[in-house]
C-alpha cells in the first residue's frame, strides 16, 4: 500500500543500500525470496562501522529486540532472506 500510495517514498534493496538507511525507516523481510514481504521492523540504529562497512539494527516486537542486526537476520537466522527499506 506504501509504495503505491505514497509519491515520496523511497524503497532501497539489500546490504548494498545500509549506507543510504535512516533510523525511523520502515524495514521489510522477504525470508524465502517468494515476493512476499513477511516481516516488518523498523530501523533503529544505522553505524559505520572501523573497517569502514556499514550495520543496520532494527526494532521488533516479534522477538522483543530494540536492536536486532540486520546482516545476521537476512545471513544466519534466515540464510537468503531479502531486506527492503522504505523512507517517507
């Protein structure tokens, strides 16, 4: 509904598009690459981090985190998976 709704908004794709992510953006999962969007988060911390990559963390309610790194959710706990971002 966002993207169809909204002339502003912005949908970034992937590990490739954390430089560009803001805190407060709506985050979405894909976890089996099917085209459908099973979760939704919300960025809460974005860091550069020493060896110059960058991390996203994200707020949920299904697991209780305030800061759930993204990287590990979309390579280890479902390996494949597909982040999008979406800023208003």
């Amino acid at each position: 509904w966002i993207l169809k709704s909204h002339r502003t908004v912005t949908e970034l794709k992937g590990i490739a598009a954390f430089p560009k992510v803001e805190v407060g953006n709506i985050t979405q999962f894909d976890w089996h690459n099917a085209g459908i969007r099973n979760h939704t988060a919300i960025v809460t911390k974005v860091a550069q981090l020493s060896d110059g990559s960058w991390q996203v963390w994200v707020g949920e309610h299904t697991d209780p985190y305030e800061y759930r790194n993204v990287t590990s959710m979309i390579t280890v706990t479902h390996p494949g998976a597909t982040v999008y971002f979406l800023s208003l």
